[in-house]
C-alpha cells in the first residue's frame, strides 16, 4: 500500500477544496434561508401544535445540517494541514501508509483500513443510543 504519488496527492487536494468550497456555499445559502424565515414564519402567525411541530422538525433538521457542514469543512481543514506538514496519508494510529484507494474514496482518513475496523468495532457504541 503506497501513499499518494505527487499528481494524485495534487488531485486529491483539487477534490478537498473543491468539497470545502461547496460545504461552505451550501452552509452559507442555509444560514441566509434561516434568516429570511424564521420560525415563525413557518409555523404561521397563530400556530396550532402540529404546525409548530413540524417548524421545530424543520429548524432542527437544517441545524443539524449545518452542524454536518461544519462538521465535514474541519475535517477537511485538518486534511489540508497534514498535506502541508507532509503527514497526509499516515495513518495516525499505525503510522502505517494509507491505500491511495481509501483516501481517493475518503480524502479525510485519518485511518488506515485495518485501524478504521478497530477503531469501529471499540467505539461504535458511542454513537448508540442507550437507555
């Protein structure tokens, strides 16, 4: 498994801040939607509690997409980084090189495949809901 070659490490960094700048547009079109209409407008003048509820749903809903946008433009800003500081495609907790393959598929693996496994299998839990 060999890093990324000179002209793929350019592609893949061409992808990163192509992607960025689309996160970055869809979550400023988002941010300017929320501004021109707010809860209220959704849920009318005199809301009745279904109505209310599905502005909560949709105010909720494009936050999270917000929070996803945000979310997805760090990670990408800390791609960029390691590519400066030449540490892109190493994997952070084998510091064995990562396929060229995973990162053309994922350009912000911090992992390798078999680290990625690992790392899934110990924390998948985190994610889970638990009563």
């Amino acid at each position: 498994m060999a890093r990324p070659n000179p002209n793929q490490m350019h592609d893949l960094k061409h992808k990163l801040v192509a992607e960025r700048k689309a996160l970055l547009d869809s979550t400023r079109q988002e941010l300017a939607r929320w501004g021109e209409h707010p809860m209220g407008e959704l849920a009318g003048e005199v809301p009745d509690v279904g109505d209310e509820s599905v502005a909560t749903a949709v105010v909720a809903l494009d936050h999270a997409v917000v929070q996803r946008h945000i979310a997805a433009i760090g990670n990408i800003d800390d791609a960029l980084t390691r590519m400066r500081k030449h540490h892109y495609g190493i994997c952070v907790d084998c510091g064995d090189e990562i396929a060229y393959a995973r990162l053309a598929a994922f350009p912000t693996a911090l992992r390798c495949i078999g680290c990625q496994e690992h790392h899934e299998r110990i924390y998948a839990h985190e994610a889970t809901p638990t009563l």
